[in-house]
C-alpha cells in the first residue's frame, strides 16, 4: 500500500527556489543577485583568514564532545559582549547558543508563545519572509506594520508609529537591530527616538533581530547603536543574534537568542525553561561554528583581525553600491537611484516591479527575488556593467 499518496508537494522556498533555478541555469552570461551571502570580487565564496586560522587552532585543541544543551557558555558570553556592548550585564541576560539567527528566532518565538502574555508579534512590511513561517510555527499571531514607502524608497515613519500605537498593548515588536532586510533602509536617530517612545508607551515588548552587525556599517560598536539605546533605556526584549554573515559562518549555524531580565535570579530561571525548549527540539547545538567565534573574539590580534576583514567586506558591498549607481547612469538610466546608494546592508531595494524582475530573469539570465531586491555581493567587476544595462533596459 502507498501510504503518502495523499501527501501534495510542497511550495519551494521562494529565495531557495531561485537559488536552485539559477544552479540549472546554463547561460553564460548568467548573474545570482539572488544569494544572502557574501561574494568576493570575483564571486567566489570567502573564508575569512581570521576564522581559517581559528580552525587551526582548533584542530589540535578542539573534541567533539556534546556542548551543554545551552550550548558553550564562553561563546554566548563574548557573543552577548559582542551585541550588547563590553559592559553588558552578562548577570542578568539569559542567552543560549542556537541554529544561527533562524533558530534563534524559533527559540525566542517558542518562549513568547510559552510565557509571555501576548500572542501578537508585529513584524515589518516586508521583511526576511521567514519571519512569518517561523513565528506562526510558534503559535503566534503575525501581524505587520508600515515599515517602506514604495513610492518614496524611504522609511514610512508615519505609517509604522501609527500601526504601533494602534496595535494591542503589549504585543511583541520585532525590529530588524541593522541593515533591514530587504530594505536596507533603517530608521534615524530622531526616527527611532519617535518609535521608542510609542512603543513605551504602549508596552510593547521588543524583539531584535540582529543578523547584520558588523557586516553593515563596517564596525560592529556602530551596527549595534540602536540595540544598545534599548538597552540602556531599560527596556525589556529579546535578541536573536547570528553569526553566518559577520563571520561568513553561513554553514555552520552559530547564533544566540538572549532574554533580557530584572535579576540574576530571574535569568536562572529564564535559563531553565530555554533549556527546556531547546532539549525536545535538538538537544544541544552545534559546535564547530560557536568554537570559531569563541576563539576569534578570545585572541586580542584574531580579534583585531577579524574586525578589518568584516569591514573590508562592508567597504567592497558599500563600493559596489556607489557603483551600481553609477553604472546605472552610464547606461542611460535617468531615474533616480539614490536610495541604492543610501541604504545598507546586504542588498539594494530597488523599487522594481515583480514583472520587472521576470524579465531580466528570463531575457537577461540575472536571478533575483521578484520584489526587486539585489544582493549587492553578486556584482563585481565582470558583471557590474551587464546588471545594469539590463535593469535600465526594464525599467526604462
Ligand atoms: N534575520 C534576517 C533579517 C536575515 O536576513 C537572516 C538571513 N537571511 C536571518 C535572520 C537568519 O539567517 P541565519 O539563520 O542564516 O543566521
């Protein structure tokens, strides 16, 4: 007897998806600004040195022991430094170490779905589509808030202040910590001085998302500002923190999700009930990547070396940016592109329409998502001038 008959195929993973589709691709000229991760100048994937000569260190010092299920207290301490700044404190922040920033999101969800008064978790439009599966997976209600005015490529400011005060008291808000994705649009200092004020006074419990730090701006201490205000103002949230593109750990699935408490005594107990979520799920994670981090940020010269690799992929992502502008008006294009060159982060926003994208996917052979957005690290010298010809072609 078939006994899965019955079972309907799945949808594909919409940014997996085209992932696939570029692979099988077998055009020449073909361009993947699809990928969230970093591209050197020739499109290779790069190691950084600083995580190679961690590895060796590793490999006469390292076992394969199991870690604890909250993973390797001396990563999650310099991790949570990492985030919340040199003086943290570390006494009353309950952290485990997770399956990168997406299993640092499904902890955090599962504990809010567990203890936490509100179901309500309201994440941007758009945002990272994985926000949604994950939180609903948790048994939360997913909501939205204006976050990216289409027709302006900026921040609609107005729009989330009034989706955030009109949203229950004390529902979660999940808050991308730098470098939005997709939008690479982030708000101001005066911006976020407006929000944090409404979110006080509605209540509301913050969730940052941090998948970006470092990796942005190029210097970690400035990609975290806006966590940091948080948590100098004392209010209470949640982080999810990954290491896969700061480090270029992408593989490795090293994260933390960090509950911020009143006390000490409090974050022993939030400890113990993360323990209890993690163990039925996956017992303990994993270990090579939480290594790699510990033993970078615990060495004064790998640290220092560490830091100029992370900025010089910033610098090269920040430079392609400028270029791609550019490039844009080298090819004919009047339309203004300013926003590209304004955002930050992994990718350009473009304002592309969905047919748009389709086009240059199936006349030009460049492979991105259709909500018009282009992982700046798959341009480099060889295919620069090509993108953006195409794009001017559809967009003209
Ligand atoms: N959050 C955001 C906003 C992201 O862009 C990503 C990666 N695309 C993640 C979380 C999680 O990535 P990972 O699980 O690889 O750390």
């Amino acid at each position: 007897t078939n006994i899965w008959r019955d079972v309907p195929p799945g949808p594909p993973d919409a940014i997996l998806g085209i992932a696939q589709a570029f692979r099988e691709c077998t055009a020449e000229n073909k361009v993947n600004v699809c990928v969230g991760a970093y591209r050197d100048e020739k499109g290779q994937p790069w190691v950084l040195p600083s995580v190679r000569s961690a590895e060796e260190i590793m490999l006469s010092s390292e076992n394969k022991e199991y870690l604890p299920i909250e993973g390797d207290s001396a990563f999650v301490n310099k991790a949570l430094r990492f985030a919340y700044g040199a003086n943290a404190p570390l006494d009353r922040i309950a952290g485990v170490q997770t399956l990168s920033g997406t299993g640092a999101c499904r902890i955090g969800g599962e504990f809010l779905s567990q203890f936490y008064s509100s179901k309500n978790i309201l994440v941007p439009d758009p945002t990272w589509g994985n926000h949604h599966k994950i939180f609903k997976e948790c048994g939360l209600t997913v909501g939205t808030y204006r976050y990216y005015d289409r027709s302006t490529n900026r921040l609609d400011l107005q729009g989330m202040l009034e989706d955030l005060r009109n949203a229950p008291d004390g529902s979660t808000i999940l808050l991308h910590a730098c470098a939005h994705n997709p939008t690479g649009c982030d708000p101001t200092d005066e911006q976020w001085d407006q929000l944090l004020d409404v979110i006080r006074q509605k209540q509301h419990l913050i969730f940052f998302d941090s998948a970006y730090q470092g990796f942005a701006s190029g210097d970690a201490e400035a990609d975290a500002k806006a966590l940091r205000r948080v948590m100098d103002a004392g209010y209470p949230m949640l982080l999810a923190q990954s290491f896969a593109k700061n480090f270029g750990l992408y593989g490795e699935r090293c994260g933390t999700l960090s509950v911020v408490c009143h006390d000490a005594a409090q974050k022993d107990i939030l400890m113990s009930q993360l323990k209890c979520i993690v163990r039925p799920m996956y017992s303990s994670p994993p270990k090579h990547g939480s290594s790699i981090v510990r033993t970078v940020l615990s060495d004064e010269k790998l640290t220092q070396q560490y830091y100029q690799e992370c900025a010089s992929m910033a610098d090269r992502i920040q430079t392609m940016r400028q270029r791609l502008v550019q490039a844009l008006q080298d090819a004919g294009s009047s339309h203004d592109w300013s926003h590209i060159s304004e955002q930050i982060g992994m990718f350009a926003f473009t304002g592309m329409s969905a047919e748009m994208c389709d086009t240059l996917t199936d006349q030009y052979n460049i492979f991105l998502t259709r909500d018009g957005r282009i992982s700046i690290a798959g341009l480099n010298d060889d295919n620069l001038g090509y993108v953006a010809k195409a794009i001017h072609s559809v967009t003209d």
